[in-house]
C-alpha cells in the first residue's frame, strides 16, 4: 500500500502535487495529509526536493481555496445559496456550514483566514465568506499562502520523519492507511446520505 502511493505520487512530480492539493481544497475526498505526507517521504529518500514540494504544493492549496473564493466574490448570497442546495450533496457541504463560517469570519476578521488553515472542517469553507465580503485578493492569497504553509511544512516534516520507520513497520502502516482511507470513504458516503438542504 505504502509503495503503491509512492509510487502514484513518484510518477505524478510536481505538477501531479500542484493537481491534487488543488483538489484537495475542492473536493473532500482528497486528503493533504497523504499527499504531502509521502511527499515528505520521498524528500527524505532524495527523489523530492523539501521547498520545490513545500512551494508547488502550497500554491496547488492557494489554487483550490481561490474557486471558492472566486464563488464567493463573483456571486451574491442567494447565487451561493443555489448553488449550494444544487451541489452541495455531493461536495460534503451543507448551507449551514457556509452560515457557520460566514459568522466566523465576521467575528474574527481577516486573520480568521490564516487561522482555519489549521482546521480539518472550516479551512476550505472560509473562503466562500472571504470572497462574499469583498476581502481583498492580495490579503486572501497572502493569510491563505502563510497558513497553508505552515501547515504543509508539518506534513512535509512528519513524512520525513515516519520515512524511516516505512519499511520496519510497513505493514502496520499500510493496514492504518488502508483503514483511514476506508473510514475517508464511509464518512463521505454518510454525509452525502445524511446532507440535508437546510436554508437556514
């Protein structure tokens, strides 16, 4: 398991990189943690170099939170709305959350956009809000860029350090791997059966 991602992750480079941290914030499923994890991994096998995988992987999150951003700056609240009750089944993503991020962002202010990139749940959501009201593209690609990076140097640092830990326990790491993609899986398929079209 642990090689076959490698492997995926080998063949694609950089640009395969750029692809799916872009995903990543676009579609739930997608997980950064595997993607710049093994990122990490290779670094430290000397295949990957740590700042070309820790910038292009960066900018690929910077991509992905711009087409919500762009969603929300172009269109108004009940064009989100809409849009929301059309797809949102399918990208895991419930009106009330973008309620719950839009307070977010109006009791915290911009910063809140640095902050969330730490948060598994709010960190791609905020950006609808963002862009909603009008933050300004600089400041949104500049906190976006900063957090994402912070948190793409820890996931690019953990990779390393579990890099030599891969083959001694390999096989306890491909079941865990196995087994939180499983549970990646099961949680999307509850929320896409669960979603609800709240207009509230």
């Amino acid at each position: 398991m642990t090689e076959l991602i490698l492997d995926v992750i080998r063949w694609g480079g950089y640009f395969g990189i750029f692809i799916l941290m872009a995903l990543e914030n676009v579609f739930p499923p997608v997980p950064s943690e595997i993607i710049m994890g093994f990122g990490g991994v290779l670094v430290e096998r000397g295949e990957f170099s740590f700042w070309p995988l820790l910038i292009i992987g960066t900018a690929g999150t910077l991509v992905g939170n711009l087409f919500w951003y762009w969603l929300g700056r172009r269109w108004s609240e009940a064009q989100l709305r809409a849009f929301i009750m059309r797809w949102g089944r399918w990208l895991t993503f419930e009106w009330k959350s973008f309620v719950g991020a839009r307070e977010t962002f109006r009791r915290h202010g911009e910063w809140i956009v640095f902050l969330l990139r730490f948060s598994p749940v709010l960190r791609t959501i905020v950006s609808l809000p963002a862009g909603l009201a009008k933050m300004s593209l600089w400041r949104f690609c500049l906190f976006t860029f900063l957090g994402s990076l912070v948190w793409n140097t820890a996931l690019i640092l953990g990779g390393q350090f579990l890099s030599g830990y891969l083959e001694e326990y390999e096989t306890i790491i491909s079941w865990s791997i196995a087994a939180g993609l499983a549970v990646g899986v099961v949680w999307y398929i509850y929320r896409v059966v669960t979603w609800r079209r709240s207009e509230t």
